[in-house]
C-alpha cells in the first residue's frame, strides 16, 4: 500500500512539535497513543507514524498492554516508533526507528534509560494510561521525572495542513452520504437499527469507518440515544415523531466528523417545525461567527442568547453537553465553544476544524439536535456536511 500523506510531511509534523517542546523546555517527549478497535486515543500516534494498533484484549503471562504504542522524541534525534505487535507495516509507517515489543511501556522506558535520559520528560497520554502501566515506566526509567503534557501533539495539528483538508473533504462527502441515508430511514418508516444499517453501509462501502450511530424517537427522546450499548434500538419511529440521527466516524484516512440532524415521520406540526428550524438556525448563525480571531467564549455567549431566547426546557443531553461544538481531527479534540469551557485565549484560527452543534428541547413537543463539520477559511468558512436542514 501506498500511504496518504508523503514521508515529507510527517517530517514537518515532527518538527512542529519538537519546536513546541522547545518552547515549554522540553528535551525528550513520549507521546502514547491507543488502538485496538477503538480510535478514539490513536490519533497523536496515527499523526507522527501513521500507526495504528489492531489488537486489543487484557494483559496474559506473555504481553501486556496490548493496543498502545509508543512516540519517543528527542531534539536532534530522528523519531522512534514502540509497538506492541511482532512487526512493523514498512509499507505505511513513516517512522524508520520501529521496535517491537510485547511489554511496549517496558521497551519506551528501556530506550529510554539506554540514551541516558534522566529528569524532566513530557509525557502524553495521561488521561487514557493505565495506573499499571504508568508503574512500569516508574520502574523500568527510575530517574525520569514525568510531567504530563497531553496537549503537546495537539497544539501542533490543531492547524490542518492542505492534504489534511482534502482528507476533510473527501470525509466530509462520505460522512454526508452516511447521514442522508440514516435520516431517509428513520422518516421512511424503517426500524433505528435498519435506518442505522444502511447508514453504515454507505459509510462503509466509501471506505469510512463508522465510530457510533446515534439515533431516537418517542419518550427517549431528549437522551442523546434511544439505545446507549449500540447506539439504536429495533423500534420503529411513529408517524409524527420527531427523530434524530447522527454520524460518528473516522471517516477518512482517520480524521472525524460527527454531523447530526432532527426530522420528523411524516408532515411536522407547528411547535416541531419551530422546534427544529431553531435548532439548526442556531448552528446556521453560530457557524458564521466562526471566523479567524474570533473568541470562542463570544460565540458561545451568542449561544447562550439565543438559546435562552427561544426557551423551552433543559434536556438530559444539554446537560451533558454544555457547548456548541469542539476542534475536530484525528478525534474529538479542543477547544470547546462553551461559556463554562473555553478559555479567554481560545480563538478560532484559519485552518482549523470545528464541529458546530446545538440542542433544544420543549416539554410537550420534544428535543433537537443538529451539528455541521466546517474548515475554517480566509475569507468563507467551508462547508463539509451539506445534509439537508429539513427531514420530513
């Protein structure tokens, strides 16, 4: 096979961030990532090596910590790749350096004591490394002082290069596809779980990699799903639901896109349609305040507004999620478009990625959802999920 992404181009990814660790005073850095099934935790390892780990399961008398891997960067020093399967895919991985380990935090923490590297290293990961594993580079690199540092990786993709915008593209169309053909289920009179199938085979059949079909209707509806363990249920929306759908996956060369919209089974009444043209208004009008040197705490405060200006009630998912979207790459990432999440310095940047989101609810009528992916650009933002607003 041939990767997506030329050797080039990996090398400038190293030097970004070995730059960013020169600016926080970093010699040495170790960036894990995990696999295994989930992507969720690959991507600062998929973004330096274009590595992906298949294999996951619990520890055994032979290996442990299946489906992680290992980055070790050091300044004037070529990257080098720790993994946990028997063999390196030379045909795809950009690292040359490639080890291959049953124990891949023992033989980080073994290379690492090899060079001499003793004090201060920045480590990656901490919210998804296991306490056991974090035990084993205490033991195996005694001298080393580990200071978290798990947004180091991001800070430097958090800006998508070109390429990586064409990968938007062409996810974004899938991502599109995928969508159309869930809320076309669910309106038609098909079942969650047979609208969600074939939502998953147009995703598929593209080459995309479906994360989570989220779908509901009827008394759940105001929950993000109908289902949780899957996602979607075997019930069959009734004429005059209001049902939503949304789309998570990796659905190019590993980069995200999770858009969402609201419908209904057959003709709308007023308060519905008045429901769910508020919601994607809201997105509509916070999606062109997303321009370069914009704050994101002002963009949520118009949220906020208008949020509060349309009234209703205060469903189950708006607790849980209390923003307006997030950056978006190899993963859901940072920042937030929150009041309660953001940060002062938090701005929108050209070239950056963003999933734009709202939810309402009202009591007596229901809840809404809707979420477009844009790129932000120059002088217009660029539009990735073209979904139709409407569904009914």
């Amino acid at each position: 096979m041939t990767p997506y992404f030329p050797q080039e181009e990996y090398e400038n990814r190293w030097d970004r961030v070995l730059k960013e660790m020169q600016l926080r005073g970093f010699e040495t850095a170790v960036v894990f990532g995990r696999g295994g099934g989930t992507t969720d935790n690959c991507g600062d390892i998929l973004y330096l090596s274009n590595h992906y780990a298949i294999s996951g399961g619990m520890d055994s008398l032979i290996w442990s910590a299946r489906s992680f891997s290992g980055v070790i960067l050091q300044q004037g020093t070529e990257p080098q790749l720790h993994i946990d399967e028997p063999e390196v895919r030379t045909d795809l991985v950009s690292i040359s350096d490639a080890h291959c380990s049953n124990h891949p935090f023992r033989s980080v923490a073994k290379a690492l004591t090899e060079r001499g590297i003793t004090a201060r290293v920045a480590l990656v990961g901490t919210q998804f490394i296991p306490m056991k594993f974090y035990q084993q580079l205490l033991e195996d690199a005694p001298d080393i002082q580990w200071i978290p540092a798990d947004d180091l990786v991001r800070s430097a993709r958090r800006i998508k290069s070109p390429r990586e915008q064409d990968c938007y593209r062409i996810g974004g169309e899938t991502a599109t596809a995928g969508l159309n053909r869930l809320m076309e289920g669910l309106i038609s009179g098909l079942s969650e779980q047979e609208a969600a199938g074939e939502a998953a085979r147009e995703v598929v059949r593209r080459g995309g990699r479906v994360q989570m079909i989220g779908t509901n209707h009827g008394e759940t509806l105001g929950f993000d799903q109908r289902f949780p363990l899957t996602g979607y249920s075997a019930d069959t929306p009734k004429p005059g639901d209001i049902v939503t759908g949304t789309l998570h996956g990796a659905f190019h060369q590993g980069y995200y896109l999770d858009p969402g919209r609201t419908g209904v089974r057959g003709r709308p009444n007023a308060d519905q349609r008045r429901l769910i043209d508020a919601v994607a208004d809201l997105v509509h009008r916070l999606s062109e305040m997303m321009r370069p040197g914009v704050r994101l705490l002002d963009v949520a405060a118009e949220g906020d507004r208008l949020t509060a200006a349309f009234g209703g009630s205060i469903s189950p998912i708006m607790k849980n999620f209390p923003f307006y979207g997030h950056g978006i790459g190899l993963g859901f990432e940072q920042p937030r478009i929150s009041t309660v999440m953001s940060l002062p310095e938090d701005v929108v940047d050209e070239n950056m990625v963003f999933g734009v989101e709202a939810f309402l609810s009202h009591d007596g009528v229901g809840a809404a959802f809707y979420e477009d992916i844009i790129i932000i650009g120059k002088d217009s933002n660029e539009l990735l999920t073209p979904s139709p607003t409407h569904w009914w």
